[in-house]
C-alpha cells in the first residue's frame, strides 16, 4: 500500500507543480536500467497544443502520406513518409508497417 501512496504523492506533485507554472502540460521521463522507460504526463483536461493531433487529423496525415508513398518515384521521400505513416499507425494505436512495399501492397 506504501508504494501506491508514494506514486500518488508524486503525482500530486506533477499537478501542482503544472499549477505553480500554469502550465498546460508537464511531462517527466524516468529511464530504467531493466530496459523500459517510464512516462507520465500531467495536463491541463481538454487542453490543445501546437505538437498534438486529434484522431481526425492523424488519419488524414497517414492517408496524405500513404498517397504520397503510392505516388513518388524518389526512395528517400517514401523512406520520409513510410516514417510518418508509422508514428500516425502507433498514436491511432494501429499496427506498424514493416516496409514501404507492405504499405503500397496494402492499398492496391
């Protein structure tokens, strides 16, 4: 029981320390030496900032860049947008693509 106080305590000092700022977000990144990181995000509720994306507009990214992917000749610029096909995939909670083929495959 020790343990969830001690979280709970230093999540209530993410809260207030988000408060003091008047900050919209706060973010703290703890690396462990086993391998995992741990991330916590205390923020304002239905606050909108410039580095996020509703669900709408990551899909509307992806599909953009999928197209973008079917359409170009140039292998950096698929290499560009197969990368940021990815990063919409893992926000949406969608599986990733293991290459630019499986994405052109998928939308044939």
């Amino acid at each position: 029981m020790k343990e969830n106080t001690d979280l709970s305590n230093q999540i209530d000092a993410m809260v207030n320390q988000c408060q003091r700022m008047n900050a919209g977000k706060l973010r703290i990144s703890i690396k462990r030496e086993d391998g995992y990181t741990i991330e916590i995000t205390a923020r304002r509720t239905e606050a909108k900032f410039d580095d996020e994306f509703s669900n709408k507009e990551l899909k509307y990214i992806k599909e953009t860049m999928i197209e973008k992917i079917s359409s170009v000749s140039n292998k950096e610029a698929a290499e560009k947008a197969f990368d940021i096909v990815n990063v919409c995939q893992e926000l949406l909670g969608e599986p990733l693509f293991d290459s630019v083929d499986e994405i052109v495959n998928s939308t044939l």
